[in-house]
C-alpha cells in the first residue's frame, strides 16, 4: 500500500525553499521533490524522495506514475519573466508543455488511486497588460478578468496554462460518449512578486526589489533597473507559501473560480529603497532603467483585487510592507549573511 505523496517541481526555486519548509512541520503527505537541479542537501532531510530531472522527460513522468501515489503537486519549475524573453520557444515548452506533462500526469495518477489530484499551480501578475503608464495607474486593483493582455512569453504561458488547468478540471474530453472527470483538481494563484530572505530570485523582472535588499545586506551597490516611480505588487514569501497552504486546504465547494488574485504591498521602487536605506543606512542605491524591463513592469497592474480569495477561502497576509521589512525581511537576512560569512571563514580558515 504506497502512502499518499504530494510532488513539488522546481523545489529548489524560491518557492519551494519555503513551501518545503513549511509542509515539514504539518503531518501531512511525504515530499517529493523534484528539480532540474540536486536539491538543497538543507531541505533532503525533510522529503520522502529527491529526484533531480527534467519535467519534459518522458520516462521521468511514467518514473513518477509507478513509484509515487501522488494526491496533490505544487507545479513550481517554470522559466520566469526576464529569462523567457532571452530563450522564449524554450520558456514555452518548460512552461506550457512542461505544465501539461504534469497535468496529465495528475490525470494518470487520478485514474490509478480513485482519488482527485490537487494541482497548485503559481501563475503570476505577469498574465496582465496593460498598455500604458495612465491606463495603469487608472486601473489601480485590478480584477482577475481584467486586462489578461500579457507581453511577455512568460505571462502568456502562464495565462494559457491558467486555461489548460481549468479546461482539465471543468471540461475534459466533453465530447467522448462516456464523459467522466479528468480527477484533476486545478487551482491557481496569480503570485506578486515574491521576497524571500533566504534565497535570491533568478530571472525575474520583479526582481530588482529582492536583489536591492540583499545587496544593501552584503554591502554590494545596486544598480534598479526600473524607474524609481515603477509600482507592482508584492509579497512575503511566508504568505506565498501561506496562500498556497490555504487554497490547496479550501474545500472544493468554497471555490467560485479556478484562478486567484492575491495581493500584499504595493511600493514604488523608490519606496522600497527608502526602506532598504533605513534598514541598511549604508546601502549604495541607484536607478539606472534598463529600457525593455522597465517597459515589462509598466504592462503589469499597480495593485490587485483579491476579494474573491478573501471571500472564497480566507486569505488574508500576514505581513504589511512595515513588518514584511522589520519582522521577515533584515532579521532574517542579517543572519543569513552573519552565518553565510562565518561558514566562508570558517572554510577558508578551519
Ligand atoms: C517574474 O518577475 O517573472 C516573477 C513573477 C512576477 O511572476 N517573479
């Protein structure tokens, strides 16, 4: 009898540092892990499995089916904003084919054990487009259904995976003389930028808010390379991870949609910086806009509205960009850089 396991792809990404560190501490199902990359010898420890391979591998996906009973996936590997724009046609197939391998692979799993597949899938901010600086700043919280015109390869698989996970979950096979559910069970988040203290994002347009802060932390200068008037949204990584506990957790009834907004803090660049300098006095700061990113951030709204998720399944953050910064962001990254230091001394030195 194999125990029920829940799969996480890309677990060595940001998200998944947290979110393996969260589910470690809940009774809940073994992890597996999954990523492109040997995983965080840190976070072995706490899963059931590690498997270092590539979503698009075939014989890996029927690997997952015959080994693992998996009763739920956070479908984390992706190639974010930035990155995609340098190889798209490769973002398109991690991304979208990557994501419908992983899809049908919950619909395999469905049909084996009986049971409904979760799949938590991260789509992102990136999935809206807005045209221009005043019809953004017009726009203000933006609704799910609203402006869902991306540019960049990367919100548009996102937002056509937000539609390939719906069609799964609500219309699979409608025309086959025996329709039946596909079993899987399709939930997404579109995620703000996320910060995380502990890891360094890579390939991510809204990066420049978690690469100000850890610079400022290591004593590095910075360069932003968006406008100091640049507004997006962003979160704490704790209430990424705590976003998607509580939509993996609602009960299928609650949900009146498929695809969530989730909103935190919304600063300006040049407000973020101001709280990096207070925290870091000696921070070395300065804007110099990279044109073709800065255009990204300007398509990407203000602020969201996520009064559906707040009504549908309680969401509600638990840091504010004041507690985000005084609570999570430089305690947590003052010590990470003090041991990361002492391990370095201690290693060069014995
Ligand atoms: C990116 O910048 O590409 C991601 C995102 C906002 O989804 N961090």
């Amino acid at each position: 009898m194999r125990k029920p396991v829940s799969l996480i792809t890309g677990a060595n990404g940001e998200i998944g540092h947290g979110l393996i560190d969260y589910l470690r501490r809940q009774d809940f199902h073994d992890i597996v892990a999954l990523d492109l990359n040997p995983i965080d010898p840190q976070m072995q420890r706490y899963c059931a499995a590690t498997l270092t391979g590539d979503i698009l591998d075939d014989f890996l996906m029927g690997r997952l089916v015959t080994e693992y009973e998996i009763h739920r996936i956070y479908h984390l590997a992706a190639l974010l904003s930035t990155r995609a724009e340098y190889s798209p046609e490769t973002a398109h197939r991690v991304n979208v084919e990557g994501t419908l391998k992983l899809i049908r692979l919950a619909h395999e799993q469905a049909r084996w054990h009986g049971h409904s597949v979760q799949f938590l899938f991260p789509s992102s901010i990136a999935a809206y487009g807005l045209p221009n600086a005043d019809t953004k700043t017009r726009a203000g919280r933006v609704r799910e259904i609203d402006w869902n015109f991306p540019t960049t390869m990367y919100g548009c698989n996102k937002l056509y995976c937000e539609h390939l996970g719906r069609y799964y979950a609500q219309h699979y096979r409608q025309l086959a003389a025996e329709s039946a559910p596909s079993g899987v069970d399709f939930r997404a988040l579109r995620f703000p930028g996320l910060i995380s203290a502990f890891t360094l994002p890579t390939g991510g347009t809204s990066d420049f808010a978690p690469e100000m802060v850890h610079a400022a932390a290591q004593g590095h200068p910075y360069k932003c390379f968006v406008c100091p008037e640049a507004r997006i949204p962003f979160m704490a990584m704790p209430d990424g991870v705590k976003a998607l506990i509580l939509l993996a957790e609602a009960p299928a009834e609650k949900l009146t949609q498929r695809v969530y907004n989730v909103g935190s803090f919304s600063p300006t660049a040049a407000e973020f910086r101001t709280l990096v300098i207070k925290a870091f006095p000696q921070a070395e700061i300065s804007f110099e806009p990279d044109p073709p990113r800065a255009r990204i951030i300007d398509t990407w709204p203000a602020d969201v509205d996520d009064t559906p998720a707040r009504r549908d399944w309680g969401w509600q953050p638990d840091y504010d960009l004041p507690r985000a910064f005084n609570e999570y962001l430089v305690p947590n990254i003052v010590r990470y850089y003090k041991e990361q230091k002492a391990r370095d001394e201690h290693r060069i030195h014995g």
